[in-house]
C-alpha cells in the first residue's frame, strides 16, 4: 500500500495526503491561505563545497593507515612474506573508510537530511516538504546522481550556478534542495 497525494488548488503542489497545510500556505482543513511558514533558503554551493570538504576530511584518519601501509609495500619496504599484516590493515581501514561514508552521506543524510559536513555547517539535504529525503532517495542522489552529475565534465555539479533553486543535477533526480537551517534543526 503506497503513500497517496493530493494537490493543492492554490500553487498545484503535490502533498502527502495527510498534509494540513501547504508549504504555500493553503489550509486543505479550512480552504483558506494562511501564513505559510517561513521560505528555506537555498544554501549556496560554496557552503556545500565546504560541507563534502568536511565530510572528506573527517575520512583523513583512514587515509592516513591506508597511504602509510601503500607506500611500504609500493616501496618493498618489506619482504614478501612480511606483507600480510599491512595488506589485513590496508583491507580493514579501507573497509572501515568505506562503511563509514556510506553511513555518513546516505544512511545519516537520509535520515536527519544531514551529513557531519552538512549539520556543522547548517545545511540539510530536504524534499519539497522539509522532510529527509530517506535513504532510498538518498543513494539514489549520492552514487547515481552524483555519477551523473561528473559524467560530462562536471557541468550538473556546476548547474546550481544558474539554476534559480540552486540545484545540480543529482538534487534533481533525487527531487530534492539543499536548504541553510538552525543549529537546533535535527
């Protein structure tokens, strides 16, 4: 059993069916436009720059193991039969670096709507109501979409330049902004 929809006969936006009010401000109880609650700003592409900086730094403490234990065995450091213990550490801070980005920018981030890089800079990745965009969505947006966006010489990561709600291509496929939100947001 799906979730259904209806639309508003103000602005013709589509909102969940339990929706009270529409983000434009048309109460589905009462008929009338109320006062929506404030417009999100869209977060600028500079603040997301430093968001995924953020997040790529936070990984440095697994690089750091997996440059050190590459270089050794690049440079036989080691003889042969001394290689299996940096190639199980290789293995397990690869592993471990892999898992916690997954958990990072598409388990966290679908959830909360935001990545550790996003929430210390007060940026959330959110649907057209405010809500975390799930973590579907989310791998959708993180593997696919960012795939996409790289695909011809990074013109969808460039798209929010021009783009009047400040989208890259992985935003749209994914259906969703990226929006600036207070330190309490969770």
């Amino acid at each position: 059993m799906g979730m259904t929809f209806k639309k508003c006969p103000n602005c013709d936006l589509t909102n969940p069916e339990t929706s009270m009010q529409c983000k434009c401000g048309y109460d589905f109880s009462s008929g009338r436009i109320t006062e929506s609650s404030p417009q999100r700003e869209y977060a600028s592409v500079l603040t997301r720059l430093g968001a995924i900086s953020i997040d790529g730094l936070i990984l440095l403490p697994f690089y750091i193991p997996i440059f050190v234990t590459v270089s050794m065995v690049e440079n036989n450091a080691l003889p042969p039969e001394e290689q299996i213990v940096p190639s199980i550490i290789l293995l397990v801070f690869l592993l471990g670096s892999v898992i916690f980005a997954l958990w990072n920018s598409i388990i966290r981030m679908g959830k909360t709507g935001q990545s550790l890089g996003r929430k210390f800079l007060n940026i959330a990745v959110l649907d057209e109501n405010g809500q975390p965009i799930g973590t579907g969505r989310a791998f959708m947006r993180e593997v696919i979409g960012r795939w996409f966006s790289s695909l011809i010489c990074y013109i969808g990561y460039l798209n929010a330049f021009w783009d009047a709600r400040k989208q890259m291509w992985h935003d749209k496929m994914a259906n969703c902004f990226v929006y600036y939100v207070d330190d309490n947001f969770s």
